[in-house]
C-alpha cells in the first residue's frame, strides 16, 4: 500500500503505523494526558487486542510509546479504564506512591480455567506511572456466571457519596448494561441491570457502557446522570454510533428520563453523534478540572478495516467537553471541542469576517492556506430557504464536503458523496441527516476540518457530527452558499491551524 501522508491528521491521534480502535483508560497525572487504546501491534487490520498508549501535553500533541498492556498466549486485552487510586484503597500501591490500575476485559482462549471465548474483567497495575501495566495475580476479578462470553468494557467511576467505585459493563449481544460496586477495585458485587424498553434490533451490541454526573444548566445543587452506550449496527448514520440517555443513579440503579415509545423511529432517540464516525467514547479520568472530557475512536465498524490510510488504520476524534443544557423541559447533551482545543486555535487568529448578505443562488468562495481548518459561521434566512457551506473544495467545484442547512424542515444534512475517495465501501458514500431547531431563525456552526475529517458542532454543541472524509491534497478551499431565499452570513470566522 502506498503511505497516503495527505490524510495522516494534524490534530487527532493516529498511531504511526497498525490497527486501532477504541480509546482506552484516558487519564490525567501529574501534567500528562495518558491515552490507551485498542490495536494490533502487527497488522493493518483488528486482532490480537492489545493496549497502546500515546501521551500529550495538551490533548492534541500526541507522543506514542510502547505497547502498555500486551496480548498474551491466550489472553487477548479488550477495552477498559483506568482509575488512580489515590487512597490506595486496593492495598495494590502505597499511600506515598498510590497505585494506578487498568480494569479492562481479558478474553480467554486455550486456558483450562476458562472455556474459550470467555470474556471477564481483570486488573493491571502499573509500576511505571502508566508506561506499562502488569495483570494482578487474582484475575479475573469478575466473571458472569453462567455464561461469559459477551461480558465486557468495563468503565468505572468513583461515587462519592457512597464512597465506593461503580462499575458498568455490558453483556454485548443482551444489549444490557451491568453495574457494579466495589471498595477495593478489585472484589465487585452486582447492583442493577440497566435494560430499556428501546431502541433495539436483534444481533445489536451494546458496547463502551459510561456513566456520568453532570450539573443540569451548571447547577452543582441539580446532578444528573447521563448513561452513553455504543451500539453496532443500526445506529442512527448507519454502522456503529453512540446512544445516550439523560436520567438519575441513587447509587444502585440508573433511570432513564421519558424514553420514546417502544418501536419509535431512531431519531426520536438520543444520540450523541449524527455522523458516521464516532463510536466507543469514553471519559478522562482525574482531570485537572471537573469538566469531563471525551474522546472517541473516529471510525465505523461498517467499514474500519476498508479506511485508504495506510501505514495505519484508525484515528481519535478530537477531546469534547460535556455539558446538560435544559430548554423547555427537555434536556440535550451539549458538546464542544474540549478547552485545550479552544486554547490552541486561539493562538491561530484567521480572518474575521462582518456580515454578509447572499442572495437566492449566490455563493461566496474562500480560499484557505492549509487543509487544517477552525470555521465558525452564524447563518440566518430570510426566508424559508438552504444555507451552508462546501468544505475541502477543488479548484474545479467537483469534489467537497457539503453541509446544507434547511429553514423550512430544520434538517441538517452532511454529504460526503463527493468528499474524495468514497468508493472502498459501499457504506461510506452516505448523506446524514438531522434535525436541528433553530434559535431566534439563526443557527451557528463550529466546524474543526482536519486533512481526513469534518467534526461539526451545531447551535452551541447541541448537535454534533463527526465524519472522515478522503479528500485530495489541494482541496482547501471553501464556499458559501443560499439557494430558495437570502441568508445573512453573520459573524464569519475562519482560521488555518497547520502551515
Ligand atoms: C468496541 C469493541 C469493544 C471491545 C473492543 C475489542 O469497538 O468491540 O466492545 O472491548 O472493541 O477491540
């Protein structure tokens, strides 16, 4: 395979060479942000599941280092957490010198003590501030009986006001997410299933189960708790994507606020990306701040192992933060790119345009320096027309990323058919849509372009869509663009963040 360079991303961690999938065990420590990571040490496409890791200053400059948590004869390493132990409550550290620990799912084969297949959750500490993690002598410390063949991700999660770690997991093909308690990390009693009526096709998994408190409207006295599952197939873009619910945890049991009625279409669901690329998200622990912060494999199972990159296959999305906004009883997820993204296109001061009205039919062609881009726009119709913007343009107009916004049916619609390179899959050459109400007929997009993908969040990261795109080199450029009524391209900001 030819090394396709133009596509290897400025912004958003890819490993030098190899397979990867999902993010594993982020963390923060002493200035460092640690990512872990599913990959295949030797080939380009998913197997022997081992842990690499990257670390960064600032989420966004990335340094790979050797493999933290090999496959062993027999022991594949499935996706997993890491939690910093700073009372050394597992005994497995000291008070001076608090353990770190790596909770992940090791899948068995050929051992006498597991029939094979089975997938259980084990411990690994590491005596080396994350470079590496050694397996604890008692795994695995949670196996499902009777059967564990499905049983994985562990994600956990300290619950202050019980003093005891919570840990969700999911039984796959059930589609049911399992939670657990534990005061030493490493023995774990059951406390509820988490299994809505829902959303659900048979031969469906549920993944990367994450539980997280967040204050409703930045209110400290008003926690909610927000339950993300990723689920493959049959997510909203098609593929794998990520489902979330907005509810309440007491300490046992997680309850989903007002869920559609059963056999609902998908989109009266809840998902916390439209676009096709984004699966498996997971939180950073112990982050400097209590902004949880998430980051997400970039990629499709419907078509991972077909991606043109080559000497490697797979790549994160950029750090979010999160946020609950209500508005009129009803709660969104809200996501922007995390601060330290903020920070550093920031320093990338870029052009600020004054408001501009476009005529029915008029575009307006910009053209930019490097294909790493930082784009905000505020749209507002004066009709009931479209409006919005070609990204990663040619010189000829042929090949470019579109987004189109609708004021008469409020549908936002991202198409990558003619982004570039599309035809590896059949399932990748898709238009997705989305609805998005507007503020006061205005909507607002932030849009981060990088040399292989589009991540958009719209009206203040109520709405997100995250997709990889294949484009040529040179097409950089981007227009504007009406059509059926005039639009005010209010508060235009564009930014080239790469040479
Ligand atoms: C999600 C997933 C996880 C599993 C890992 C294996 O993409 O299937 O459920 O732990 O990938 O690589």
């Amino acid at each position: 395979l030819p090394d396709t360079a133009l596509w290897r991303p400025a912004l958003h961690y890819t490993p030098s060479a190899h397979w990867m999938n999902d993010p594993n065990g982020p963390f923060f420590l002493n200035g460092t942000w640690h990512l872990y990571y599913q990959c295949n040490p030797d080939g380009m496409v998913w197997g022997h599941t081992s842990w690499g890791h990257a670390t960064s200053p600032d989420l966004l400059h990335w340094q790979e280092q050797p493999v933290a948590l090999p496959a062993t004869q027999g022991h594949d390493i499935f996706s997993g957490s890491v939690v910093y132990d700073r009372d050394n409550r597992s005994g497995l550290g000291t008070a001076a010198s608090p353990p770190l620990l790596a909770l992940y799912t090791t899948v068995f084969s050929g051992d006498p003590a597991h029939p094979d297949g089975t997938q259980a959750q084990s411990v690994a500490l590491s005596p080396d501030q994350g470079r590496s993690f050694v397996p604890h002598e008692g795994n695995p410390v949670l196996t499902l009986h009777p059967d564990s063949r499905q049983f994985r991700d562990p994600s956990v999660i300290w619950y202050a006001p019980g003093k005891y770690w919570v840990m969700t997991t999911v039984v796959a093909d059930a589609q049911v997410v399992k939670l657990y308690r534990s005061t030493d990390l490493l023995h774990w009693d059951f406390l509820s299933d988490f299994q809505p009526s829902g959303y659900r096709k048979p031969g469906m998994l549920w993944e990367m189960p994450l539980l997280i408190p967040l204050p409703l409207d930045g209110n400290d006295h008003d926690l909610r708790w927000v339950m993300i599952v990723s689920v493959n197939p049959w997510s909203i873009a098609g593929g794998s994507g990520v489902q979330y619910f907005v509810g309440h945890f007491d300490g046992t049991k997680f309850t989903p606020d007002n869920l559609p009625q059963e056999g609902a279409d998908p989109a009266a669901y809840r998902w916390l990306d439209h676009g096709a690329d984004n699966y498996a998200a997971i939180r950073f622990a112990n982050a400097p701040d209590q902004r949880p912060r998430l980051i997400s494999w970039m990629s499709n199972w419907a078509y991972a192992d077909k991606l043109p990159t080559s000497p490697w296959r797979g790549q994160m999305t950029l750090p979010v933060s999160l946020s609950l906004r209500s508005d009129h009883g009803a709660i969104t997820l809200q996501q922007n790119p995390a601060p330290e993204y903020e920070h550093f296109a920031q320093a990338h001061p870029g052009r600020n345009f004054t408001a501009r009205r476009l005529a029915a039919g008029a575009s307006w062609h910009l053209a930019m320096k490097s294909s790493v881009q930082d784009i905000a726009v505020t749209l507002k119709s004066a009709g009931r027309g479209k409006a919005g913007l070609v990204l990663r343009q040619s010189a000829d107009g042929k090949e470019g990323t579109r987004i189109s916004y609708d004021f008469a049916t409020h549908l936002l619609t991202l198409d990558r058919r003619h982004s570039g390179k599309t035809g590896f899959s059949s399932n990748f050459s898709l238009v997705h849509i989305a609805q998005l109400a507007p503020r006061n007929d205005t909507i607002t997009l932030h849009i981060v372009v990088d040399r292989n993908s589009v991540e958009l969040f719209a009206n203040g990261g109520d709405l997100r869509m995250t997709d990889l795109i294949f484009p040529q080199e040179n097409s950089n450029d981007m227009t504007l663009f009406a059509t059926g009524a005039p639009t005010l391209a209010d508060t235009l900001h564009v930014a080239d963040l790469a040479p």
